[in-house]
C-alpha cells in the first residue's frame, strides 16, 4: 500500500535496470515503463529480440497489456543506472552479480527482492553494504513458454528502503516513489526494511517448507489428523529465530500469519512446490536450509525445519541424478 505521505513529488530522471524479464521483473518493470519511467532490461539476445518484435506482455486476471520496452546486453550494458533492481532465484546470484557490475556507476544502489536474507551479506561483500537497499515484494508471477509475464492472482506489492539509515539509499527510496507513484502496483517505501523482510522470512520458512514436505496445499494439511499442529510448530520455531535476531514480527503480521495458515480448505501452496513439482531447481538452502541453521545456532526447536529440509535435499539428490 502506497504511503500517504509518499506522493509523486519525487519524479526524477532517474535510470532503472531490471536483470531479466521473467515473472517478477518483467512485471513490476513493465508496470514501471508503462507508466513512463525510464526503465531498461538487461536480458539475454533471444529474450531481448522477443521484446523488440513483441512488446513486454504482461498477462493479470483482468486485462492483457502490450508494453513497449527499451533492453540493453551484456556486451552492450553501460554504467549509466541510478538503481538496479535484482529479482532473480537465489542459486542464480553468483551470475547476476556479474551481470550487473558493469552497468553500476559510482553512485547505483541495488534493490534485491529475493527471498529470505543471505542474499545480502553476499551482495554487501561483493558492491559494499551501502551500495545495497533492502526490498521485498509479494506477488505470484510466472513466465510462460511463450515469453508472457502472468501474474497468477490479484497480488503484486513491493517494498523497498534504506539500511542503517543512509542518506544516499533514502534518496534513492524517495526518488523510487516518485517513479512508481503513477503504477496500479501496491509499493511502500519502508522505514525498518529488515523488519518487513525478517517477517516475510517467517512466513514464507513455513509455508514452503510444509507444502513441500506435504507436498499439499495449507488447506490440505489442515485436512489432516495432524497437518494444524505440524504447521504450528514450524511457524512457531520461525518466529522464535526471528524475535532471537532482533525482528519481533508485529502482531498485525502475526494476525495475517495465522490467519492465511490456518484458512481451512486454502488452496494456498508455495511456489517452492511449484517448482519442485515441475522438475526445477528450489531454493531449499535460501529459505529452509537458512532457518534451520539460525535455529540451532539459537538453541531454538528444529524438528520441523530439519526434517523439511532433508526432504528437500533429497529432492535435490534425486534431480541431479535424473530420477525425478
């Protein structure tokens, strides 16, 4: 939800790179473009010809839009973007480092929405911490075969701000509001950005780690004899780790956790089991992996975030050896 006090006031010029066009760049950087930003993709030559020839199709339950959209190369990029935003899976971090460093300029912050938290020790080691916003965004975007970016449900929302309160990062946070002011997508410049993505962590921890252990959607396991109290017990081991690293979730987040984990006959799965349903890599360490670690450190119940996580391990053994 747009803050009231954040209006479009701060318009500038400024320059946007989203790495790639999938499902979650390619939408809110459309949604960007089409409301006039000056927004560039950085894609690869088969993805960049498609854009040229077609537009950026962006397919919502309510309308299909054809956006017009400018696209740069790894051969061509320059260092000329005020913020790069980073929204790609977790293990492809590695090669979207790379592909970004030469499109960064002495003053370009990065905007990561991936999920979880690692990712930001990594970016911080290899651009420095104050070149690294916090974000996050909620949305259940694919990319189809045919190159179209569907969002799947009536849910895009993204959040980005400042760490430690630098004045350089707030800047660009403000300067972000004035671009996205004019779009239909659900922004908020946020003033405890590790606050909203700690409490995102949460959530997300448990609803990946159940419905891929279940491999079942929420109101499936609540079906169960046991499905409740196994969810609960996950969620409560989450929110231990987070009230341990200093990030208490709200209780207005707390409401919203219970609520949408304990909605009998949800249909609600992650797109973790999504992925893992089609054959594709997860993002188990990032997520899981990364939780139950915290968990031991802290001396906090693991149970549940164990056991989901050597289920997804296996999963991963069994599709690196072909046996899928």
């Amino acid at each position: 939800m747009v803050n009231a006090d954040q209006s479009s006031s701060h318009n500038s010029d400024m320059k946007i790179l989203f790495l790639g066009a999938g499902g979650t760049g390619g939408y809110f950087g459309g949604r960007l473009a089409e409301a006039g930003a000056d927004v560039t993709f950085l894609l690869r030559e088969k993805r960049a010809a498609q854009l040229a020839a077609e537009g950026l199709v962006i397919e919502t339950t309510q309308a299909r839009l054809v956006i017009p959209v400018k696209t740069t190369l790894a051969a061509t990029v320059k260092p000329e973007y005020d913020a790069i935003f980073l929204s790609c899976k977790a293990y492809d971090l590695g090669s979207a480092m790379a592909a970004i460093r030469p499109a960064m300029h002495a003053q370009t912050m990065i905007v990561p929405l991936l999920n979880g938290m690692a990712h930001l020790d990594v970016l911080d080691q290899t651009f420095g911490r104050e070149r690294v916003m916090g974000g996050s965004c909620q949305i259940a975007a694919t990319l189809t075969n045919e190159g179209v970016v569907k969002n799947l449900a009536d849910i895009h929302g993204i959040l980005w701000g400042a760490r430690d309160q630098n004045p350089k990062q707030i800047e660009v946070a403000k300067q972000l509001s004035g671009a996205f002011a004019n779009t239909p997508v659900d922004w908020r410049v946020s003033d405890n950005v590790i606050q909203d993505m700690w409490e995102k962590l949460v959530f997300l921890s448990t609803l990946a780690g159940m419905t891929c252990l279940m491999r079942a959607s929420i109101g499936e396991i609540l079906a169960t004899n046991n499905g409740k109290a196994h969810t609960q017990r996950y969620l409560d081991s989450c929110i231990a780790i987070a009230i341990k690293e200093g990030f208490t979730p709200r209780a207005p987040v707390m409401a919203r956790f219970s609520s949408v984990m304990n909605s009998a006959g949800s249909t609600l799965t992650a797109s973790m089991l999504r992925d893992l349903e089609a054959g594709n890599e997860v993002e188990a360490d990032h997520i899981v992996g990364y939780m139950l670690d915290r968990a031991r450190i802290h001396g906090i119940d693991d149970t549940m975030l164990s056991i989901a996580y050597a289920h997804l391990q296996a999963y991963a053994q069994r599709r690196t050896a072909g046996r899928l």
